[in-house]
C-alpha cells in the first residue's frame, strides 16, 4: 500500500510553515527584507543557517537608538 504524498511530506510541509513565520517575524523585528528571508527559510538545510544569521543580526531598534546617541554626543561636544 502506498501512502499518501501529502500525509508523506506533511511533516516537511509543517516544519517550513514554522520556519518561514519564525523568519517572517525575526525579520520584521530586525528591520530586514521580509521576503527575502522568508524565501531562504523555506529552503531545506539553508533555513537553519538563515535563520542562526537573522536571529543573531542586531535589531534596528537598537541600531536607531545608538544613532541618537550618537547625535546627543556630537550636540553635546559641541557645547564645550
């Protein structure tokens, strides 16, 4: 008897399904390419690299609010 090609690659199906909303939702975070991301975490064996690059790249929160900081500095040696 020969199972059904959807039940057979059900767990495939469901595994990219969970990495392509981890990537989707990393990448917003990061303020990356959403589709690009998404694209590299459905591809099998790359998405486990891509998702380790995305996660560990700095946020773009933290990115704006060095800036600033930057800025302030800048402000603040001129005033001297």
């Amino acid at each position: 008897m020969n199972p059904n090609p959807i039940v057979a690659f059900l767990p495939l199906i469901l595994m990219l399904t969970i990495s392509l909303v981890l990537a989707i939702v990393i990448a917003k975070k990061k303020g990356k390419n959403v589709f690009l991301w998404g694209l590299l975490s459905v591809i099998p064996l790359v998405n486990m690299f891509a998702i380790l690059l995305l996660a560990s790249s700095t946020d773009s929160k933290v990115l704006k609010d060095i800036e600033e900081l930057k800025e302030q500095i800048t402000e603040l040696k001129k005033d001297i």
